[in-house]
C-alpha cells in the first residue's frame, strides 16, 4: 500500500485539514531541496480494504501538514522469525513496530536510532509512565522507542457459543476453575472448542507466561544484573496441568492445537472457539482481517489466582525508526510518529480527526486502552472520542471495569521472546502427547532459557 491512492474526497479536505494540524506540522528536505522520502508500516496483510483506505487518508493529513514529506506505507504483522529476517535483510521500513519484549535487545544491538532529541521536542516526555517509557530508554535515558499502546491480556469470548450453550454472555467465568466448566458446556452443547490455546510463533510461551502469572508464578527473576530463570516453577505446572485436563479429560479445547495469533484469531471470528487469551486490543484485527461479528464478542479480565503474588501479563508496542535511516529521514519519522500515534492522546483536534476519519471508513473507535501517560489523559482521551465510538464497549464491561483493580506485571525482562519460543513446545507437547511429563518438560526448558540468558 502506498500514499499514491487518492479519493476525490481526501483532495477535497486538504486545505482543511493541514489548518487543523498546523501545530504538529513542519517542512522538512534533504539537503538536496528535494521532499524526505520515509516508509512506514501501516496494517496487517489480509485487513479490509476500508481499513487501508482510513490508514491512508491519514497519511494524506500528514503529508498536507508536513508538504516536504512524502510517505510510503507498508503491510506489516510483527511475527518473530520474520522480524528477524526483515532486520537481517534490511528491508524494514523507516518507522516500524515491534513490542515492548524486543525493546532492550535492540537498543543494546544497535539496531534502532536514537531519536530521543526529536521526541523530547513534542514536549510530553515527562508524562509517560515511567515503567512504559523506559521499554523503549537505553539505560542512559536516550529514547529509541516510542511507546504507542499498551495492554493487557484477557479473555476474549464468544458471546454467541455461551448462550447456545446455557451460559448467561453477560457473566463471563470469574475463576480458573470456572473457565474449565464453561468451556466443557460450550464443547459438550456446541460441538465447537470451549477454549483454545494459541501454541506456535512465540504465542505458546507468551499464554503460558500469561497464564503461569495468573496463578501466581513468575518465569524469570533478577538480582543487580544478573536474570535467572524460573520457568520450573509449581505455578507453570499447575497452567499446564490445567491445560492438560481441559484437552484429555474434559476434551474441550477442539483438534487444533498448533494456532498462532493469525489462525486462533480466525477461528474465534468464524464462531468455533468459546474463549481464549490474548492481548486485550485485538478486537481491532478481529474487524479489520476476520469480519467478526460484533453482537458474538466479549471481553472479560483473566481470572487471577487468589494471593498477592497474582498478577496480569502486560505489554505494548513500541514505534521505532530504522537506524540507516538519514537524519532528514529520522526526524520525519520522529513527526509520522508524534503524529500518526501520538498526538490524538494530547490534543482534542487531533483525537477528533483520528475518531472521525477511522469512524467513517467503518474502522473500529473507542478500544479497550492501558494508558501509556496516566490514566487522566487516558480518560480525557476516551471523553473527546466519545461521539465517534463504535465498538460494543458493553460487552468489555467485564474487562474496562476491572483492569484497573488487577495488579499489572511486565513481561520477563530478558530475552523474552527467545524465551517464548522455548515454551511453545513444552505447551505442544502437553496438548498433543497424554503422557507428556510437564515437569520434565519445564526442568529441560528452564535450563534452555538460563543458557540464552547467560549469553547476555
């Protein structure tokens, strides 16, 4: 997808709109007097063709606001063995994506540009949350990432299934051991998966963690500098003993047990999988790639584990510009961020064009959100969108309501999708093999994960 597509509309609103976003605008060239040429990546392949058009006419905003800028867009879906060939191969574009997970590595690799002089220049550095912000800090403070959205893992459900199978949709499973009774209800009524488990690309480790966390557990632990591995943990067993007994006891998980994020997401859309755990944001892929329809989604908080230790796997992402980037090209992606990103938490003209175009190409407004600055500007944010709102934030009641009141944890510290990836086949194993030794399992992977650890 490029910036050549036009619609007769876009054109028309041009003057428009570079008034609106006079404050974020600017003129940048290359030394040569020609425009900055930047790519950045825009939505994942397979998205609705109004998505892309939305995406667009938001680059058409910033390019009028910004007019010695042209810009390129780029499908892209941050997986980890295509990242890592992107990189590799340079073929990323200016401004790219990748989680909070990958952060740290990358900055300590060399593999992002510092671009923390440009964004300490839009004024709002000191409002991140810390914790949020330093995913994307080199341990001297410089910025190389821009944390753009976080979020939490919840249980996403089909509404739809739970009343087929003589559940109330409004009563989402409070407790693991309730999780385990939907979910034999909905195979047993339904003929279709009470709850999957997503096992491939990382995703295995990443729900096991997730899970694992819930109950109570922790997969790694540090001291000064040094991070030791505690994958072996009773907490880790008991997530895949529970795994374990909804597949070969109760058979409620369905026969596919090798879905990543792109497959179970699919499957849930289509209306053949109950629950399942994943990031709290991604009802929007769930529109803009599966046609979901909106009156089957809910959106629950996870069950934790009674006790202190209890808590909920968070994340984000981080927008990051290519280091072989020029610096002309550096500070017009630094712009593309602040703009395409970041400017609609700050500023009520710049929420409500982002509102109003994505609401008239049908694209989903007013999505469950962790704040990244503090929950004040998360709500005044979500108070300015508020007529443009089109997802059925109803039935997030469960989630909206009480994230607030959970006790948020990061992902493990290093390493972490490295780690992940380690775990996909131990979850594998659990729901593909009766006679999988979990424990074993997690004595093997706890020794994998602490020599990756001890690479540094």
């Amino acid at each position: 997808m490029t910036s050549n597509r036009r619609t007769a509309a876009a054109l028309a609103a041009a003057a428009a709109v570079a008034g609106l976003l006079a404050g974020c605008s600017g003129s940048s060239q290359q030394p040569d007097g020609g425009p900055v040429q930047i790519s950045v990546v825009s939505l994942k392949p397979g998205s609705e063709q109004s998505a892309f058009d939305a995406f667009e006419e938001q680059v058409r905003q910033f390019e009028a606001a910004n007019p010695g800028i042209d810009v390129t867009s780029q499908e892209y879906e941050w997986t980890g063995p295509t990242f890592t060939a992107q990189l590799a191969g340079g073929t990323l574009p200016t401004v790219f994506t990748v989680p909070f997970t990958d952060g740290q590595g990358l900055i300590e690799r060399g593999q992002l540009a510092d671009i923390s002089s440009y964004v300490e220049g839009f004024g709002y550095t000191d409002r991140f949350n810390d914790t949020v912000l330093r995913a994307g800090q080199s341990e001297d403070g410089q910025i190389f990432g821009v944390p753009t959205a976080a979020y939490g893992v919840g249980l996403h459900y089909n509404r739809t299934l739970f009343a087929q199978a003589g559940l109330d949709p409004s009563r989402p499973p409070a407790t693991w051991d309730d999780v385990r009774t939907y979910a034999r209800q909905i195979a047993e009524r339904t003929g279709q998966a009470g709850y999957a488990q997503m096992t491939q690309e990382n995703t295995g480790g990443w729900m096991l963690t997730s899970l694992t966390y819930a109950l109570g557990g922790r997969m790694q632990s540090t001291q000064g500098a040094d991070v030791e591995a505690t994958v072996d943990n009773r907490y880790a067993e008991q997530a895949l003993g529970l795994l374990r007994d909804m597949r070969w006891t109760d058979n409620s998980m369905g026969s596919n047990f090798l879905y990543d994020w792109g497959t179970i997401n699919q499957d849930f859309a289509a209306g053949r999988i109950g629950m399942y755990m994943g990031g709290s944001d991604v009802y929007e892929s769930l529109v803009q790639q599966n046609n979901i329809n909106p009156d089957d989604y809910g959106l629950a908080v996870l069950p934790l584990a009674p006790g202190a230790e209890a808590g909920l796997l968070g994340g984000g992402t981080l927008a990051a510009v290519n280091v072989r980037a020029t610096p002309e090209q550096q500070e017009a992606a630094a712009r593309w961020i602040d703009f395409y990103y970041m400017s609609k938490y700050l500023r009520e003209d710049a929420a409500v064009l982002d509102a109003r175009t994505n609401a008239d190409a049908d694209q989903p407004v007013g999505l469950p959100e962790l704040p990244i600055f503090d929950r004040a500007t998360l709500d005044r944010y979500n108070t300015w969108i508020q007529p443009f709102v089109n997802v059925p934030l109803a039935q997030m009641s469960s989630f909206t309501e009480g994230i607030f009141e959970q006790d948020l944890a990061g992902e493990p510290p290093a390493h972490a999708q490295e780690m992940y990836a380690v775990l996909d086949s131990v979850v594998q194993s659990v729901l593909t093999d009766p006679n999988a030794d979990a424990r074993g399992l997690l004595a093997t992977a706890d020794a994998e994960i602490q020599t990756i650890l001890d690479r540094g």
